[in-house]
C-alpha cells in the first residue's frame, strides 16, 4: 500500500492557555515545566493529525525560553509537522502571549519535538510523506534533515562522514 501524502497545514494543532497561579513560580512566571507540558501535548496533536495514529514523544529536540511569560498572561501555542521520515515526525511548536489591550500576538517561545507514530502494540508505523508549499515550511522541512542527522551523529547511530547535510554546510 502506497503512503499518502499530505501537507504541513492539514497537522495544525492551536491551543490557548491563560497562565493561572499554579502554573507558576514565586516569582509569578510560568514554570519551564508547565510550558514544555503543553507543549508536548499540543505537538502530539499535530502529530496525530498528520499520521492519524498516536503519536508518542520520542525527543525534545530543542526548547527555547526567549521571554518570560506572567501570570495571567493569555498563551497561544500552534504546532505544525515540519518533516516526516519513515515512522518519525519532527513538529515545530511556536508559543505567543497575547497583547490584552490591542490583542497582538507576541511569540515568546519556540520548541521542536520528534514524534514517532505507533500501532496498537506500540510498535512504530510508517507515516505519510510531508509535502512542503510556503517558503517558510520548505526552508523548515529542509533544515529538519539536517538537524535529524546531527541528532543521529551525537547519538552514535550516525557515522560523521554518512551526514550529507551537515558535510554540505562545513563543506567538508
């Protein structure tokens, strides 16, 4: 059986939070864990969307704390698959605060996860290949290789010199 293809957009998955006083510190700023919590579960929606089977977490790439976020503070996460590999999906995840005076979308933070979809029995499946349509998702899908390689190197599951991608940006 052939795996469809499908498109970035069709994995959009958005979420809006309001920080409340158990999401937060002493300092009255969202915990970094109460964050990556949703986060994860926002990403796990894009990634169910894009291989309709679940999806489970299977590395935080890169998780970025650009801005404090305050207690009351309303939250916008949006996720969006970036690449599909065989079983595995790289989401990208952009976190806004929203202005309450002119309701302007502020972004705050950024994280990418990888997802591996699974069957029944918990065993990783094939998934539909992304086909990437704006500039901003091809450039996305582009580096998405390049920073699964590198991920495999510093794993060890990756000799170096296999990297293509990375050997193109050293020119080595």
């Amino acid at each position: 059986m052939a795996v469809q293809k499908k498109y970035p957009h069709q994995s959009i998955a958005t979420t809006t939070k309001v920080v409340l006083p158990n999401d937060t510190n002493t300092l009255g700023k969202l915990f970094g864990g109460a964050l990556m919590a949703w986060i994860d579960e926002i990403a796990a929606v894009a990634a169910f969307r894009h291989s309709g089977r679940v999806a489970v977490t299977a590395a935080i790439n890169n998780v970025s704390f650009s801005k404090q976020i305050d207690l009351g503070a309303i939250v916008t996460l949006s996720a969006k698959v970036s690449r599909a590999f065989s079983s595995s999906m790289e989401v990208i995840i952009n976190v806004t605060v929203e202005d309450r005076v002119t309701g302007e979308q502020d972004p705050s933070n950024e994280a990418i996860l990888t997802f591996v979809a699974v069957d029944q029995n918990g065993r990783s499946i094939t998934v539909p290949e992304i086909v990437p349509q704006t500039e901003e998702e091809k450039a996305r899908y582009d580096a998405a290789l390049r920073r699964r390689q590198l991920s495999l190197v510093l794993a060890g599951k990756m000799k170096a010199e296999d990297a293509s991608e990375l050997r193109a940006i050293f020119k080595v």
